[in-house]
C-alpha cells in the first residue's frame, strides 16, 4: 500500500510541474518579443528605427567636422553649370548667383560641368569630390571620407588670379559611361579634412537642357519642400 501512495505522489507532482513549465516557455517567448522592435511592427505599424528620415536638405551647404568656437571654413558656395539654365543677370537665373549658404543650384545633368565659387578665406589647399549621396552628413569623418573618395570626380579648387570671367575656382562633372542619374554629395576638402557638403540631384543627359530658369527654379522649391517634410 505504501509503495502504491508513493507512486500516486509522484504521478501528482509531475501533473502539478506540468503547466507550470509552459507558462515558463510563454514568459520567455514573451520577454523576447518585447525586446525586438521589428517583431512589435508586425501589426502594420512600422518602429521608428526602422523608418528612414532624409537629414539633409538639397541645395543646403553643411558644415563637416566643425572646430569648436571657429568659423566654417566654407561660408557659402555657388554651383553654375554649362548645360541647363542661363547666365542672365536676373534673380530668376539659375547660374551666376551669389555663393549662399542655403540658396545653391543643385539640379544638374549627366555630363554638365559643374563650375565652383566657395566663399572662403583660404586660397589653395581646397578640394572638391562629388561622391554617392548620404543621408547624413557627420558621416564624412576623415578615415570614413578617404574610403569613399576613391575613384571619383575630384578637382582641386584655386582661386583664380585673373578677376574676370566668372571666377570659377575648378569644374567637375559626371560621366554618363561611369554614372547614373540620382542623389549624389559635393564634398570639399581642406588639405584632406571634410569640410562642407551640398547635396545635387543628377538627372540624364539632356533632361534638363531645354527646361527654362523658372522650371528649374521650381524643381529645386518642389525637392527642398519634400525633403523638409519628410
């Protein structure tokens, strides 16, 4: 008789164990839930880290690598190009404006030269790269900036000794064979550093040489809007 209440015992405690063990798994399962954000946006809300966000306005010059309590090396820049766009000196004109640091031309075309006026105290040392689009701009660290310069369009920008013409300090441009249209970044270079960045919007060859100041006037207000409300 005291062999059959053992064997009763112990069958009743490993029933009792039983459901304990599952809300065991079910806590655990639910603890891992709760740390992972993308399994909570399976609902069809999305985790704001997953969301992307542009940080960069096009046609905007940004500072890189700032010293503390000095000024930008680049106050402001102007972008002029030999493709799309005239060269009346009227405010509506795309090309010929004033460097500014908010108000830069940024729509360009495959194959357009790029002609470069920065507002600045340094005369040499300064070098301009046009490379792949970033959404944010404290990526252009020196160690990040020397990995992704190579092979690019680079030109190093001098101010020009003879006050007439346009003034330009270097002209880069894309070629159609090696690139393709899209989002790309201005960097210039002080003796290597980043310094300033202006994002441009490449279009195709020939997309916009027919297009009128006002029309690509109202490119560049209709893609800064957008990126602001993003």
């Amino acid at each position: 008789m005291k062999k059959k209440l053992l064997c009763l015992s112990a069958a009743l405690a490993m029933l009792l164990a039983l459901p304990a063990c599952g809300k065991k798994d079910d806590a655990s399962s639910g603890a891992s839930s709760a740390a992972s954000p993308s399994s909570q946006a399976g609902n069809g809300e999305s985790s704001s880290e997953d969301t992307p966000t542009s940080l960069v306005i096009p046609g905007k010059l940004y500072a890189l690598n700032p010293e503390d309590g000095e000024q930008p090396v680049i106050r402001g820049i102007s972008l002029d190009g030999n493709q799309a766009g005239t060269y009346k000196d009227t405010a509506e004109s795309v090309n010929g404006k004033a460097p500014s640091d908010s108000e830069i031309r940024f729509v360009f075309e495959l194959n357009e030269w790029i002609s470069i006026i920065p507002d600045t105290d340094k005369t040499d040392g300064l070098t301009a790269y046009i490379v792949a689009h970033h959404d944010d701009p404290a990526a252009y660290t020196d160690m990040a900036f020397s990995e992704l310069k190579g092979g690019v369009p680079v030109v190093s920008l001098k101010k020009p000794e003879d006050e007439g013409g346009y003034g330009y300090w270097g002209e880069l441009y894309l070629n159609p064979d090696l690139w393709k249209p899209g989002a790309y970044d201005l960097i210039i270079t002080d003796i290597g550093k980043p310094v300033a960045c202006v994002m441009l919007n490449i279009y195709d060859e020939g997309a916009l040489a027919e297009k009128s100041d006002a029309e690509l006037n109202q490119m560049m207000t209709d893609a800064r809007a957008a990126a602001e409300n993003k």
